[in-house]
C-alpha cells in the first residue's frame, strides 16, 4: 500500500507542470526592441550626445564635466572667460559624441542584425564584436577626456565645490543631485547595497 501512495504521489509531481518563474525571463519584451541591446530611451541619449554615464570615472573621482559646470556656472563663480572655455569644451564634446553614438549605435545594429539574419560565423562576429567595442571605447574617450579639459579651467577652490554641490563630498546616498536619474545614481553609487 506505502509504494502505491509513494509511486502515486511521484507519477502526480511528476505530471504536474512546471510554471514559468520570472527570474528566468528577466530579457522577456526587449525581442520587440529596434536594436536588441539599446532601448529607445539609450538611442535617443546617444543621439543627443549625453553622456549615457560613461564619464563616472572622472565625475566621481574630482574631475568636473562640461555640462555640469555649465549648470553650476553661478553657483561655481565662473569668470566670463572660464565659462566661454568651458563652453567651448561642451561645445566641441557635444559635437564629437553625436557622431561617436551614431558609430556605436550602428556598430549595435549590425551586430544585431547579423544574428537576426542567421549563418554568423565566429570570425565575421569577431568583426562586429570588436567594432562595436572600439565605437563604445571611442565614445566614452570623447566624454572622458572633457572632463580632463574642464578640470584645466577651473580652480581648487570651484573643484571642491563642484564636488559639494554635486553631493559628492558626503555621503552620496543621503542627496541625489539636481538633474541625475534617482534610481540611476542610487545604483551607481552603491546606495541600497
């Protein structure tokens, strides 16, 4: 009687469906993007040259961006000189980072393609890999480098309150900075770790 139930209770576990658990799905309704990898919201960023969070390594470690100071401009007491500078550097990173992202978000696209269209073969993705690498390495070059070039123009004194005012001279958690995606900047900053 106890190796029917036993078999019994086996056979109705293992007839029972398995149902689908979301933590397997985390990629489910990005098959409907236009370029698998970026979102429409990542396209129009690089589009428009925004920094798509490529400079943190300058911006969190004392070396000022184009744009924010440009933002902080009263706030930082930039001289008239200091602030056609630095609008020529934003000027000129604007311009080079529209093109870049263009590059890169065509480099995604073939590489995007490529597979949709089927009979890749290892070389030919080595092809697209490294394009696309070098596109994403020669956009983020672009926004880097701007920081160096903006640190240039301004003095110890602007650095160190650029650095208050941008909430990174305390505890990065307790203010989010005027203009920064809350949940962007939480994860980026390790807050709810």
């Amino acid at each position: 009687m106890r190796r029917h139930i036993v078999i019994g209770f086996a056979a109705s576990v293992l007839s029972t469906p398995v149902l689908a658990d979301d933590s397997h799905t985390p990629y489910a309704g990005l098959d409907s993007r236009d370029i698998a990898t970026l979102s429409e919201s990542d396209i129009a960023d690089l589009e428009a040259g925004r920094g798509w969070g490529f400079a943190l390594a300058a911006e969190l470690n004392g070396h000022p961006g184009p744009a924010h100071v440009l933002e902080l401009a009263e706030d930082l007491g930039l001289s008239s000189k200091q602030r056609a500078r630095v609008e020529d550097i934003f000027g000129a990173m604007q311009a080079e980072a529209i093109a870049a992202g263009a590059v890169f978000i065509a480099s995604e696209r073939a590489l995007d393609t490529a597979f949709s269209n089927g009979g890749l073969d290892a070389a030919e993705l080595e092809v697209l890999v490294n394009a696309a690498g070098q596109a994403r390495s020669n956009l983020r070059f672009v926004h880097l480098s701007r920081h160096l070039e903006t640190l240039e123009v301004l003095s110890a004194a602007q650095v160190a309150q650029y650095n208050d005012l941008r909430g990174y001279t305390n505890d990065p958690c307790a203010k989010i900075p005027e203009g920064h995606n809350a949940e962007m900047w939480r994860r980026h900053n390790g807050c709810d770790s």
